[in-house]
C-alpha cells in the first residue's frame, strides 16, 4: 500500500468503527433514556441534540492542541468504547458508554478533517464497508453478537483502525504536503475539503436510512413475492437471494471514486439522488427496492462531486509551521464543517422519526438530506484528478461488491425445520409485541427474543412493532433475523412505513392475505390490519394481527372498531382468531368493541394475565380473540425481558 492512501484506509476504518458505535446509541437513545416513549420527545430530543452540539468545541480543541494528538487520543477513546459496548451488560452503563463513544467519535472525525483535504474516498470505502459488514451479518451488528468469533471480528476491526491512525500519524509527521501560507482553496472562496466534510453527516444518514442499508433491501425484496392474492404485502422469499445490493455497492463506490463529466455529475447524479429520496418519501412499498438503487448511484456520483482539493489529500503542519504560529487556514473550518455535517445528521433523525410520536409529515427529511448534498453537487467546482486509481480502486471496490452478493447467499430465509401436521386439530398461536428486538436492557438480543416466542412450541406467531431497517434502531431487518431463528416463514405489513410494521409467522401454509392501513384518528403513529387466510389440511384458518395506536391520553375506539369490522369481513364466516398489542383493557370501551362483534377472550379462563411491563406487568394489553367456533385453552404468558411486553400463548382448538 502506497502511503498516501494511509489517510484514505484510517479514515474508512474509522467511519466503520464510529458508525458501530451510532448503531448502539441510536436505539439506547429511544430504549433506555427514552423509556419507550415514557421520556416526552422533547426532552429526548434535546438529549440526543446536546451531544452533538457539544461536539462543536472540538475544533476549538484541535486548534489549541494539533491535529496529531487530539486525533490519536479520541481515536483511542473509540476504539476503547466500541469494544467496551460488546461486553456491556445493558441499561445506563451501555447508554452512556455509546455516548462517550458518540463524542470521542464526533472528536476524532474533526481533528481528521483538520489534515484531511479529501475525505471522499475514505467516507465512501467506510460507508460501503460497513454496509457490507451488516449484510455479511445478516442485518445484526458486530457490536451485539459476543462469542469467539464476534470478539475475534471486533478486536481485529478496532486494531486495525488503531494501526492505520497510528501508521498515518508516522508518515505525515515527516511530511509536508502544501505551503502553509498559500493552501489550496476552493474557487468558491471555502477552503478546500470544506465542502465534503460539511456533506459527511447527510451522506450518512442518506446511506443507513436508505442507499446502503441491507435491511431495507431485504424488506423491499420481501415485497417482490406479493402477489394478486397478497396485495401491499411482504413475503418471505423462498428462492435464492438476490444480487442487487452487491450490484449497488458496487455502483456507490464505482460512481464515488471516479471523476464524471461535468453533465453527469452536475445534472444526472443529483437527479438521481434526488428520485431515490422521493420514492422512499412516498411510503410505497412496490417502490422501495427503486429507491435504494436510485440513492446509492447518485449518492456515489453526489459525492464525488465535491471531491476536490491536492492529489495527495492530506495537509499536514510542520515544526517549522507550528514554530512560527501558521497553520493550514482551511484546518479550522474542516474541523467545523465535519461537525456541522454531523449534527445536521443529528437534527434530520430526530426530525424524521420524533414524526412517529409527535405526529406530522416527515417525508420531507430525506428529500431534504439529499437535496443539501445533490444542490452542493450541482454547484461544486470541478473536480481534482482521482485520489484512487488503477488497480487500487477497481479491485477493492469489487472485492466489496463481492462479498454483499456472498452476504445474500449466507443469509437466505428459512424454511420450516419439519412439515406441520396435515390435518391439526388445535394450533398453539403466540402474540408479541418485539419493541424492535430490543429487550429492557437495551440490548439486541435476537436469541433471547427466539427463546421467549419458541418456549410455546407456536404454529403462528403475530408480530407489533416489527422493525426491517429503521436506522433510529440501527437499521436491521428484525423479522428475517428472528424468522430465521424460529424457522418460519413471514407475511408482513407496513403500518408506520413501509419497514415499521405487523407481520404473522406460520408453520402452515398461507394462501391469501390483505392489509387494511387504519385511521389514524390523531394518533401520531400508523397502524394496520393485517389478515391472513392459513391452509389446515383442507380447512381454512382467518388470521387477523394488528397493534391498534391509541390517541394521546385516549382509548383507541374508532380503530378497534374498524379492525373488528375488517376482520369479520375477511373471515367471512370461517374460524377466525384475532390478536396482538391492542393497547386496551378487558374493561375499556375499545375491548368491549370486539365483543360486541361477536369474538370471545380467548385468555378469559387465565385472567387477570398482565403483559406490560415486561419486568412488573401491571397491565393487560395483549389479547387474543376468537370466532365462537374455537376454543381456547392453556393461556398463558411467559416471563421474559427480551421486550418491554410478555407474549401471550394459547392452543385452538378447531372446530
């Protein structure tokens, strides 16, 4: 490796490492401040803001201390962190781990932008990498998964990000790239790098929301298999797993490492992103997987739009610099540009998803995100010649494509582990609320989660709160992670948007299905209603799973209502059970609207059955509801901590 790809190659391993960190403090925010919505979205927010905003001291700190030790110690200080949050047990310890991670991150990121003239390369490689990384996982972050191999994995990933930022240190320290008193600067007047880093932060959340996230492939994917008989719906594919997120790898990184004509990357590219942002911002799901392809190729080419600056890259400042009080003056404000970017990342998530608690349009966060970056495209100076070239762009960007398309084929869904019985005469049924796959502890615990559901030896299982790419929860595809686990094939729905939703697992075969989206009724999250029609052996079972949303301080009665009348139209006279997180009590007028259309408690006999919370349930709002021709026995509901509910599980028998 030539040495001036060093800064290229700590940069990339750095972003890796900081965006594992932001995977666990993105969800510790919501999980463990938040309380599951118990903590006001203001004060949250505020929280989450205020590391960002502190941050803002840290090119003040570069500039009084260097570039060169402010970089080595918070580089440290990542790295100590991102290996700290693996064997951290959970709860307040992990929250303000990641949050001492965040800054030393956020620390680190602007004293590299302080020498770092041309940071798209490495932001790209970064960004590609890690989203590689999560597909070759499955979705499930390194930082969760413990064992010889996820400690082998991490230590290797966080000595390699120490030696590049060490080697790097070494090589520009007898280096002078640039005259201190005549650096380069951008035509524009900005000084140059200015720009790019300034774009780092909505690139970012450009990349994990939606252009290089493998669990929103995965939903969009998912969707490819509904058919006339499961229209709006998610189905787990049962072929061989698709090549597209190696091919738009493969295009981010192609489009963001070579220099366009200035038509392309000045008209076409933005254009691009710029479709990609609002097909995502529509909430359609037959549109998603054109989303994402559309976002990584005009992310890429956005990108190297800005990529400006000297051939090698990298100012740095000599003792002779130091000793006479002259620094790189573009030094500072890449420092503040980079932190800038950051916290406008900040401010556009908690925009986009306090939407979902707080109840307004936030469709216009991504399309925004990705006109700042397509707008700095679009005006941006010509560009400098590659900084990567020949053999050492192709070959790694196609070593990276390669091993997304190798993800796909590791992590193809599972089928059940033994045919279910032909002709059952009673079926066991689980209802959970998931809470995204996030236990009390904060923790992403799919094995857990799996034990809690698999203890009841379930034919069918409905899912609340199915999360298959958020990045607010670290961007995974919950269902296809816990599916695999169970071995059952899912049907999905989307309810919030189209990766936040419903779904139902099933041993038996599913024939039919259909999705009704509910009034909202001023509730600020979206609900559904999801049905399903199960082949017995001849006989037909009506399955309906929805997590009913009431309104602030209300009981949800106008969307119980509609759900009861949605699922005696689909049942249409067969058995039919009925259930999820309805967010009501037995008593409540909401529950009475169930009854009054004729379905029975099916967990009547085991009442009072408490569900939530999970660690001292004091409230009964999990429920399953039958057709008068089943009948119900063995309710119960297992303790466990793998969510902030109890799943409830009960044997129909089938008339």
């Amino acid at each position: 490796m030539r040495h001036r790809h060093l800064p290229t190659v700590a940069l990339a391993l750095g972003v890796v490492v900081l965006l594992d960190v932001l995977r666990v403090w993105l969800p510790s925010i919501i999980t463990i401040f938040g309380q599951a919505a118990e903590t006001p979205a203001e004060l949250l927010g505020a929280f989450a803001l205020g590391w960002f905003v502190l941050a803002l001291a840290a090119p003040v700190l570069v500039r009084r201390l260097g570039a060169r030790p402010v970089r080595l110690v918070a580089a440290g200080l990542l790295a100590a962190t991102r290996l700290a949050l693996t064997a951290a047990p959970g709860g307040r310890v992990q929250l303000w781990l990641a949050c001492a991670g965040l800054l030393a991150g956020l620390v680190w990121l602007a004293a590299t932008a302080a020498t770092v003239v041309r940071p798209v390369p490495g932001l790209a490689f970064g960004l590609a990498g890690a989203a590689v990384g999560h597909a070759l996982l499955g979705t499930q972050d390194l930082v969760w998964r413990g064992g010889a191999l996820g400690w082998t994995a991490s230590v290797l990933l966080v000595l390699a990000f120490l030696a590049a930022s060490v080697a790097t240190e070494g090589w520009s320290a007898g280096s002078v790239h640039g005259s201190p008193d005549r650096p380069a600067a951008d035509p524009h007047g900005g000084p140059t790098g200015a720009r790019a880093w300034l774009l780092a932060g909505p690139a970012l959340l450009v990349a994990g929301q939606l252009a290089l996230a493998p669990a929103v492939w995965n939903a969009s994917y998912s969707y490819g298999y509904g058919t006339s008989d499961f229209p709006g719906l998610a189905l787990s594919p049962d072929g061989s797993a698709s090549a597209i997120p190696a091919f738009a790898v493969g295009l981010f990184l192609a489009a963001a490492l070579t220099r366009p004509p200035a038509w392309l990357g000045r008209v076409v590219w933005p254009a691009v992103l710029l479709a990609g942002a609002v097909l995502f911002a529509t909430d359609r799901p037959g549109w998603l997987g054109w989303a994402y392809l559309l976002a990584a190729v005009g992310l890429g080419g956005c990108l190297a739009r800005t990529d400006t600056g000297p051939t090698h890259g990298v100012v740095t400042d000599s003792a002779a610099d130091r000793a006479t009080g002259r620094r790189d003056t573009g030094a500072a404000r890449r420092g503040w540009a980079a932190v800038g970017g950051m916290l406008l990342f900040a401010v556009a998530c908690v925009a986009y998803y306090a939407a979902y608690d707080l109840g307004y349009p936030n469709g216009w966060v991504p399309v925004g995100a990705a006109g700042l970056i397509a707008v700095s495209a679009a005006t941006g100076p010509a560009q400098a010649a590659p900084l990567l070239t020949g053999y050492a762009r192709r070959l790694t960007a196609l070593g990276l494509a390669g091993l997304a398309g190798v993800a796909g084929v590791l992590h193809r869904p599972e089928h059940p582990a033994a045919p279910p019985d032909p002709r059952p005469a009673a079926v066991r049924l689980v209802a959970y609320n998931i809470r995204m796959g996030f236990g009390l502890d904060g923790r992403l615990d799919l094995d857990a989660l799996a034990r809690a559901v698999d203890g009841s030896r379930p034919d069918v299982v409905l899912l609340s709160e199915v999360d298959r790419g958020w990045l607010l929860n670290g961007g995974h595809d919950t269902l296809a992670l816990l599916a695999g686990r169970l071995r059952l094939p899912y049907v999905f729905a989307p309810a919030a948007d189209p990766v936040w939703g419903d779904a139902v697992l099933s041993r038996y075969p599913v024939r039919a299905g259909r999705t009704r989206p509910l009034a909202a009724h001023g509730a600020p999250t979206g609900a559904q209603a999801l049905g399903v029609t199960l082949d017995l052996g001849g006989r037909e079972l009506a399955v309906v799973a929805t997590h009913l949303q009431p309104p602030p301080g209300q009981d949800p009665v106008a969307q119980a209502r509609e759900v009861a009348a949605f699922a005696t139209r689909y049942a249409a006279g067969r058995p039919l059970v009925l259930g999820g997180d309805l967010n009501t009590e037995p008593a409540d007028p909401a529950f009475t609207e169930f009854t009054r259309a004729g379905l029975v408690d099916a967990l009547v006999a085991a009442r009072p059955l408490r569900t939530s919370p999970a660690d001292d349930p004091r409230t009964q709002i999990d429920h399953v509801l039958v057709s008068p021709g089943l009948t119900a026995s063995g309710a119960t509901a297992p303790r466990s901590t793998a969510s902030d509910h109890l799943p409830v599980a009960v044997t129909l028998s089938l008339p």
